[in-house]
C-alpha cells in the first residue's frame, strides 16, 4: 500500500499565479533492490542465487543486444520494448539525411496483467486539509460508482 501525504506548493503559472495549492506526494518511494529480487527468486523456485543473477546479467546482454540492432524484444507477461528512432519532417526528399533523425529512444510496452495490478492498487491518504482523513475509492467502490466530493468521497 502506498502512503500519501499532503504538500503546500505555490502555483507558478496561469490565474492563480502565486496562490496556494496543495498535492498528494508519496510519503517515501518504495525502491527494491536487484539484490532483493534475486532473494526473492532463490526463495521462491529451486534455483541457485548464482543461476539467478546469471540469468539478469544474460537477460540484461541480450538487451543491450537487441537495442543496438534497432529491434523488439517481447518478455512474456511482463513488457515488450521496441526501438523508436522518429525523423523531422522536410520538405523536400533530397535533404533527408542522418541529421533529420532524431535521438533513439525505448518505448516499454506493460503487459495486461501488469497493468491491471495497477487498477487493482490500494492506497492510504494521510492528512487532508485541516487535519482531515479522507480514503480514495477502493476498486469495489470504484466498481460501485463514486463520486468525490469537497472532502470526502460519497457513493452514488
């Protein structure tokens, strides 16, 4: 579950230029490490902790690899990455050239199952305005149909 609380900013641009406002930020990221995954592989299946991280370093080569060749890699139900390399648009055919290209870049592409740990997620509010606690819709609610309010959330 993750933990918010709420921060006082000022709004730098627009009509409401130097008033007040207030956001939701994480309390603190939850980072894990490649060593915790690798822990949590060995626990979980029967290989070995060398096995495991022969694996990532393999998994990481063939990655390196395939970027460098301009392709696609798909990794089951997690994500499939592609490279991207976009162009500027010229006007006339004889000056397209390396130079019209632009920076490569990795486009990640989550899988359903992933993203549906995303609509699936809990999370907590801590201080609202004036001290006040409110929750966010859990999915059953959000199922129900919620709708928000001033302060608190109310179902329909």
């Amino acid at each position: 579950m993750i933990s918010f609380k709420v921060v006082e900013t000022t709004h730098k641009i627009g009509p409401k230029k130097g008033q007040k406002a207030y956001n939701a930020v994480p309390k603190a990221p939850m980072k894990f490490s490649a060593d915790w995954l690798v822990n949590r592989i060995v626990r979980e299946t029967s290989l070995s902790e060398g096995d495991v991280r022969n694996v990532i370093i393999t998994l990481r080569n063939i990655a390196i690899e395939v970027i460098s060749l301009g392709g696609s890699l798909d990794l089951g139900d997690l994500f499939s990455f592609r490279v991207a390399i976009p162009s500027k648009l010229i006007d006339d055919v004889k000056e397209v050239s390396a130079e019209s290209l632009k920076r490569p870049r990795i486009l990640v592409r989550w899988k359903s199952v992933v993203t549906g740990a995303l609509k699936k997620m809990r999370w907590m509010w801590i201080t609202l305005r004036g001290g006040k606690r409110a929750s966010p819709p859990t999915p059953l609610r959000m199922e129900r149909g919620v709708k928000r309010t001033q302060d608190q959330w109310q179902d329909n």
